[in-house]
C-alpha cells in the first residue's frame, strides 16, 4: 500500500515539474480613447473627468485587509511616470552590489 501510495506521489510531483510554467502576464500600454474605454475599466480603472481634466481611478486594497482600500486617481502621464519610477527602483535593487575586496 505505501509503495502505491508512493508511486503516485512521485508521479504527480514529475507531472507537475514536467508542465510549462505560468506566463506572467502580458501589460502594454495603450492610449485611452472613447473605442478602448471598456479595457481600462476591465483592468480596474474608473474613468472620471475632474475639471476638465480625465483623470484614472485605481483602487487599492491594503495588504492584510480585504475591507480596507485606497483609491488613487492620476492623469495617464502621471501613471506613466509613477510605473517609470516603480520599475526603475526594482531595477536598482535587483543590481548586485559591487565591493572592492579582490576574490580569491
């Protein structure tokens, strides 16, 4: 019975190993106009004019909570520039720091 159980165990755990990995998914961005209103608001934005101005409104959940949230409206240039910024610090930090002590 164990060496079924066993067997099975391994199987599944090639299995698994042998499938392909999830895709991360693809973002692109896009230029929001009135024929593509309906996927920016699919990806989570509410679109709201403020004095003239169309600003994207994002809401967030707090990590830890499912009640609590944020909600953050920008211009799509200060989207642009936020996610510049994001991607640019991860960018950093992923760098490997270099010393000046020789290897051996």
């Amino acid at each position: 019975m164990r060496l079924i159980i066993a067997s099975l165990l391994v199987t599944g755990l090639l299995a698994a190993c042998a499938s392909k990995p999830a895709e991360p998914p693809v973002t692109k961005r896009v230029k929001v106009d009135a024929s593509n209103v309906t996927e920016a608001q699919a990806a989570g934005y509410r679109i709201v004019n403020k004095n003239g101005e169309t600003l994207y409104c994002r809401k967030t959940f707090l990590t830890g909570s499912r009640l609590k949230s944020t909600t953050s409206c920008l211009t799509a240039a200060q989207w642009t520039e936020l996610s510049e910024q994001s991607r640019a610090i991860v960018n950093d930090r992923a760098r490997p720091v270099q010393t000046n002590t020789p290897h051996p």
